[in-house]
C-alpha cells in the first residue's frame, strides 16, 4: 500500500529522512481493526517524528501519521483516536505511563490502511467532511483538553493564545471563541493575524506585544520562544496551560513571577477518547468545523511537510486517499 513514512531520522534536516512509497499493509494485532484512511490531517508531531523526538530508530521504518478518519471492516465511517494504551491500562488514557501515539511505536495513518484497536474507532458523524473530521484527534482534541478540562476555561475571561495559524491555534481560536471566551492571537505576520481575526479572534497582536491589559490564562505551544510573554501577559492568579514546545523547552523560567503573582503552569496533553466524543458533538451543534488551508493527495505529501517546516501554515494541512 502506498504510505508515506520515516525511513531515516534527522534532526537537523528532518525531511531528508521522509520517504513516500509502498509499505506492507499493517499488522492486525487480537482485538485490533483495518480502518481504510479516507482523509488524514498533518501535525508538528510528524516533522518531530522525523527529528527522532518520540521515535525511536530501531522502530523504523515508520508510517507517519497520528489522526485519520475512514471506513472500517464493516462498512462504518469512522474518525480514529489516537493513543494507544496498554491493554491492562484503566481511566484516563493520557495519563498511562505507557501510552503512545500512532506513529511512535504502531504504523501511522498516512497510508491506505492502518490498523488499531476496536476501543479507538468513534462514529463520524455525517455533518462532518472526512478531511474536517480528520483534523480532532490530534490538534483540535488538544486544544479543547487546554481550555476546557486543564485550563477550565469559563465563558467571560479572556485568553491570549500564542500563535495564529498553526493546528493547535487555530482550534483554540475557533474553540474558545464558539464557547464565549474572549480570544486574543499573537500572530508573526499581518496576514496570519488576519487569518485569526476571521476565525474568532477579538484582539491581534504582534509576538511579544504590550497588551492593554493582563489575561485570565495564556495557551501556548510555541516554548521558548514566546515563555517571557505568556508570563507577563498574566494577571495575578492566572493559569498557563502548555502543551507543546516547538521552538525549544529552556527558556529562563520565570520562577519570581511565578511565585509572586501566583501563577500556575499547568502541563496538558492530547485528550481522552470521551473528550473527543464531546468534541466530535460540539462542533456538529455548534457548526464548528476545523479550519484547513490545504488538502493534498497522500501521493504529495511532501509538499505539506515542507510548507508546515517552513511555518507556512494558515490551519490544518489534510491528506486524502481517492
Ligand atoms: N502535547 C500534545 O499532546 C500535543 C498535541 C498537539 C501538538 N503539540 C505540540 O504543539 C506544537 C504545535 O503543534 P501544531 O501541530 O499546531 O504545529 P503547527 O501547525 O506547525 O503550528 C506551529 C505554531 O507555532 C507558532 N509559532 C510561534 N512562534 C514560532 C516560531 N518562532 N517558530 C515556529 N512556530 C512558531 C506558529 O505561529 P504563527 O501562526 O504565527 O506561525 C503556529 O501557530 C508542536 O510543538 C506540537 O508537537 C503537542
């Protein structure tokens, strides 16, 4: 089948190591199921994937690929959720010490076919498209573990939200904005603030802007980048809820600010296969959908991987099989 996978890691020239050709057709493992991939989204996890940050290189050749929608054995259109516990694991599947992504340790989505266990298959449900679907286990499911469940978010308080048009950002924008949270972007280029101004966005900004006045809480993926800012843009008592790092994890902590104006750092990832079913219900009452700048066939993969490097996105990136 044909699939799109890490052959080689660099974590220098991660692209270099990204192959697009056939590999078999994933192993089937008891209680496990074929999903035929319909649509696939693209995830910074991918590109760290390739740098070998979460995988490992005796584990390769990897499919890439963390989130997917499809058709299962029986006929179902199905959106697949993306983390794999250990079968004796029990509660909250982010917290299982041995717990991994597919693509980390299973064979990813981007392929014609992947295989996962039964439990991770939910309905999609028919007022989504198969590419907007693709795009809520990893990213979207992400964001609405940071505002609603660690963040606790209330409707009314005001958020900044580092970042315009990543994955991650924009579905905190949508998100936030569709739950009454006023939402405030920092964006690195006017076009990117733009794009978050048309998703929800009260307020843009440049990074590292003044703001007119301090946040309730800051979600941020960037690191360190942006970590001096997210600390500063805080009120007394407010909350940072991190859940990436793309730019790096060591910038100075900040640690008197912290104790001082009592703040909290509080760390959040993924999301539980019942907060993705509360996801999937939210955006189909609420009429939000996933913002997605492109859709490629897998055959042209590379082409979204590069513009993702490059920081060329305007929301999610989706990979289709006719
Ligand atoms: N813990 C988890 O479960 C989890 C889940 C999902 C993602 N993540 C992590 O969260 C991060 C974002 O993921 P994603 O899929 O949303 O990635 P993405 O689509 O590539 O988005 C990158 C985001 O980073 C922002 N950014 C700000 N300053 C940046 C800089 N100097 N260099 C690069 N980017 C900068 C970009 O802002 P602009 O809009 O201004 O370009 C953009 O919004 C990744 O590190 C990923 O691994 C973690």
């Amino acid at each position: 089948m044909l699939a799109v996978y890490a052959a080689a890691i660099d974590r220098d020239d991660p692209l270099s190591g990204l192959r697009i050709d056939d590999r078999p057709d994933p192993t089937v493992l008891d209680g496990w199921t074929t999903v035929t991939v319909k649509a696939a989204s693209l995830n910074h996890h991918d590109l760290w994937s390739l740098r070998g940050v979460g995988l490992r290189e005796d584990r390769l050749p990897m499919i890439l690929g963390c989130d997917a929608t499809g058709v299962d054995e029986e006929g179902n259109e199905v959106i697949v959720h993306s983390i794999i516990n250990d079968p004796s694991w029990h509660g909250d599947e982010t917290l299982d010490p041995r717990r991994s992504l597919l693509s980390e340790r299973y064979q990813g989505t981007f392929a014609d076919k992947v295989a996962v266990p039964r439990w991770n298959l939910l309905p999609k449900p028919a007022e989504l498209s198969f590419e907007q679907a693709s795009c809520l286990p990893t990213a979207w499911l992400t964001a609405y573990r940071m505002l609603f469940t660690r963040g606790a978010v209330p409707p009314g308080a005001t958020i900044l939200v580092q970042g315009a048009t990543g994955g991650v950002a924009t579905a905190l924008t949508v998100l936030g904005s569709a739950a009454g949270i006023r939402v405030w972007v920092t964006g690195r280029s006017e076009e990117k603030r733009a794009q978050a101004l048309e998703l929800g966005a009260d307020q843009v900004f440049e990074p590292a802007a003044r703001l007119p006045e301090r946040v309730d809480a800051v979600m941020d993926t960037t690191g360190q980048a942006t970590w001096a800012h997210s600390v500063r843009a805080l009120k007394p008592g407010g909350k940072i809820v991190i859940s990436g790092a793309t730019t790096g994890d060591a910038p100075p902590a900040e640690l008197t600010r912290i104790f001082f104006l009592q703040l909290s750092v509080i760390g959040s990832t993924m999301g539980t296969r019942e907060e993705l079913e509360r996801l999937i219900r939210f955006c189909v009452d609420k009429g939000v959908r996933p913002a997605i700048s492109t859709t490629l066939p897998l055959s042209d993969a590379r082409q979204g991987f590069e513009a993702m490097l490059r920081g060329e996105t305007a929301g999610k990136i989706v990979f289709t099989n006719s």
